[in-house]
C-alpha cells in the first residue's frame, strides 16, 4: 500500500467525537474533523448571530481535510496556518458578496500529533485540553473581551459567565480585523488524553466535572460530556473530540520525551506558557 500523503511516524490513536445541535438552536453550527492519517483534529464553532455560521465552520473543516502529510511536523502546522489565513480570506469574500456588513465568521481550533509531541493552533473561544496524570490543563487561551478583561485584573473569573460580552470573541475567520492565530506546543507524556469542544460545553460544564469524564472514561467518554452539557441546559451547540495519542490508555504519566520537532518554530500568538485549568472562562 503507498504511503503518499500519510504520516507514518503518528503513534496509534484512539479517538471519539461527537456534536450536538443543543436544547435551544434549531441549527447546529459547529463542525469537526478528523485526519489520524495525518495526526489532525479540529473543531469550528459558526459564530452565533452571524449569518452563515454553519457555512463558515463546514468550509474551514473542509479546506481542512483537504491537508495532506507534508514530509514533516512543521510543513503541516505551516500547511494548517496557511489554509486557515485562506479560509479567513474567503469568508471575508463570501461577506463582501452578501452585503449589508454582515459577517460570515467561526472560530477554529486544530490539533496536530506527530510522534510524542502535540502543536495547536486556535483563534477565538473553542478550547484544547490535556489530561496527564489526573490534572486538565487547558492549552489555548481563549480570544475573548471577557478573557481580556480578567487578563487584565478588571473582572473576576467568577463574574465571567454573566458579563454582558461573555460570548464576544476578539479573534474568528472572517470577522472584521486581522487575523491572529495563536499556537502552542510541547511533549506529550504516556497517559495523555486531549480534547477539543466548542463553548457549548465549557459554558455548560464546569471543567472540574470535564476532568472526572475524562480520567474515568477517556475517550469513550465523549458522549457523557455532550449529555453532560445537554443536561445543564444545552443553551448553545455543543461539540467535543477526544484523542489519546497512545491508543487510549489513560492514568499515570511519565516524563516527557525531551526533543520536540517543533522547537524554535518562529510563530505569532500564544506560544508560551500552558494555561492552567481555572485562567479564565468565555
């Protein structure tokens, strides 16, 4: 069989994912992808109130899976940013066509796993998680007028939810301004499991409660975090994918590898720290 196109150093993985139109919207405006051919998942949450929001996130998920192997880690994240740049440019054409200053807007999240290291690159409010050894810790830090605030020290996270701009992000494709896409990378550790979701989960269930489903169940818990979010209220679409990178077992970790492919990658955003679990909600 060739192997055009595909990454053969990914490890096995497991993986589940599921969405959820929610108990409110009679649209669901998320989508998903998943590429563990190429070591690629990703999550586009259509921007609520804008026109087209299911079209924004169906066409960055699919120029998405267009991505093919590149011959390395950092050919296919420059591949990812490139095509999102692109898609952010073409929504911003398909607004231009509708007129009336309208935005065809969505915000994107995409994981890419290559050998024992991970890279993620985001822009707006849907969020990747890693789970090592009992402890969530979020790894994007959301692009919000909310997570601005308490970046700034002017709002309490416990305030967050109720704010009047909770749910204003500050980066999407094809909303107004330049596009920013924040990056993170690092190890992965044995044990690790990862998730991406949209805000319909994370505004819905706390992540305390996020963490319990994902230790007990890994990625076979995929179903219980939508029900989870259903049952809180479902006031928003809700979708969630879940990989562990090392064929699905979940529990103690180990040290991580120490050379990562990825290292002096030369990018803009969030390329620093990991975000701690309780930095902030939007």
């Amino acid at each position: 069989m060739s192997t055009t196109g595909l990454n053969t150093s990914t490890p096995p993985f497991s993986f589940a994912s599921a969405s959820h139109v929610g108990r409110v919207r009679s649209v669901n405006e998320d989508c998903y992808i998943e590429r563990p051919d190429i070591g690629l998942w990703a999550v586009a949450d259509g921007m609520g109130g804008h026109s087209r929001g299911d079209v924004a996130s169906r066409l960055v998920c699919e120029a998405l899976s267009r991505l093919s192997w590149a011959g390395s880690a950092l050919d296919l994240l420059n591949g990812v940013r490139g095509t999102l740049y692109d898609a952010d440019r073409e929504l911003r054409r398909q607004a231009e066509t509708l007129g009336d200053g309208q935005t065809v807007g969505t915000t994107v999240v995409v994981l890419l796993i290559h050998q024992d290291h991970y890279a993620c690159v985001w822009a707006g409010d849907s969020r990747c998680y890693l789970l090592r050894e009992g402890q969530l810790t979020r790894i994007t830090h959301d692009h919000s007028v909310v997570q601005s605030m308490i970046d700034q020290g002017v709002l309490e996270e416990s305030g967050a939810e109720q704010h009047p701009l909770a749910n204003v992000v500050t980066q999407a494709l094809g909303a107004p301004g330049e596009l920013e896409l924040a990056t993170v990378h690092g190890p992965l550790a044995p044990g690790d499991v990862l998730l991406l979701c949209t805000d319909g989960l994370t505004r819905m269930v706390a992540e305390d409660d996020i963490a319990a489903v994902m230790n007990r169940d890994g990625p076979a818990g995929v179903r219980a975090l939508i029900d989870a979010a259903l049952a809180a209220g479902g006031r928003d679409n809700v979708t969630a994918v879940v990989v562990a990178p090392d064929g699905g077992s979940h529990g103690a970790g180990a040290r991580p590898p120490p050379d990562d492919p990825l290292d002096g990658l030369d990018v803009d955003g969030d390329d620093t720290a990991l975000h701690r679990r309780g930095s902030g909600h939007a």
